[in-house]
C-alpha cells in the first residue's frame, strides 16, 4: 500500500536524525507532502543539486529551509531553489562550501520578486564583495547572520546598510577582517 502522509513524515524524521537523507529518500518522500512548509537537512552530506532539484519541484510551498553544512550542495542547486521556492522566505545555508564571493550571484540572480526575509551564512567565505552582491539581489532581507565571515570589513556593512534599508536584525560577529 503507499506510504501516507503521517508515515513518510515519520520515515523523513527519522532518517534526518540519522542524518542519512539522500537525494533517492527525497525523490520517493517528498511526492505528496507539497503542503510541507519547512525542511532541515542539518549535515546532510548526501544531499547533492538533485536533491535540491526534487526540492524545488515538488514543495512548492516551502517556506524554510535548513542546509547548514550540506557538504554535496552546489550553488547551481542553491539557484534553483531560490529560483522556483517563491514562497521560501528562511534559508539557513551556514557551512555550505558552494556559498562565496564567487556564488553569491549564481545563487540568487533569479531571486526576482526578492521573497527571502531571513538568510544565515555563518562561516561562510564573504567578503566585501560577497556581501555587496547579496544586497544587490535581497535588498528586502530583514535578518542577515553571517557570524564568523572573517574576510567582511566594515565597509561591506556600511554598504550593507545603505543597500538594505529595512534590516532588523544583522549578527556580523568575528567579521570584522
């Protein structure tokens, strides 16, 4: 018989605690919950872009998202969520290796209507520029953390400032570099 609703939350709880989520346990659970509104995936090393694909495509009602030190992300991946989750507005993505300078722009160029409220970097390898950029594509963020990005100077907050008027809450400890 299909695994209902109660059962498959039951089988996905379980397996992230185990942290032995993969992109093939996504593909066969997530078919069905679309009314799923927040996911954690905390140190899922065996999450990859397909997972981040199977994501995308079938909870379309995703409002939180926990990635922090998933290790097989790429920023194509973290693109197509921030691309096709409209609804997502808390993305937690601490620890990812795919998130710098160099992504920053991959990952959110088509974060148009900016919808992400609520964005944790921490220990992430930002820069200045990094930091620059993420403004330019989330000027509606309200909660920035990007603890322990060592390389961000004051200037990248200042201009952090100018560009994201309506930030409420910002944790830049162990920035200043």
């Amino acid at each position: 018989s299909p695994l209902t609703f109660k059962k498959k939350m039951w089988i996905l709880r379980y397996a992230i605690l185990l942290k032995s989520v993969n992109d093939r346990a996504l593909e066969c659970l997530l078919p069905g919950m679309s009314g799923l509104t927040a996911l954690g995936l905390r140190a899922c090393d065996d999450v990859t872009d397909a997972g981040l694909f199977s994501i995308s495509r079938l909870l379309p009602r995703l409002r939180s998202l926990d990635l922090r030190n998933c290790s097989g992300v790429t920023a194509l991946g973290l693109q197509t969520v921030v691309r096709h989750c409209t609804e997502l507005e808390n993305l937690v993505l601490s620890g990812v290796a795919a998130v710098h300078d160099d992504t920053i722009p991959t990952i959110f160029r088509y974060h148009n209507p900016p919808h992400i409220r609520s964005l944790e970097l921490r220990h992430c390898f930002l820069r200045d520029q990094g930091l620059a950029d993420l403004a330019s594509y989330c000027p509606t963020l309200l909660k920035l953390d990007v603890h322990g990005c060592g390389l961000i100077t004051s200037s990248g907050i200042d201009a952090l400032a100018e560009r994201v008027p309506n930030l409420t809450a910002f944790t830049g400890s162990w920035c200043v570099g």
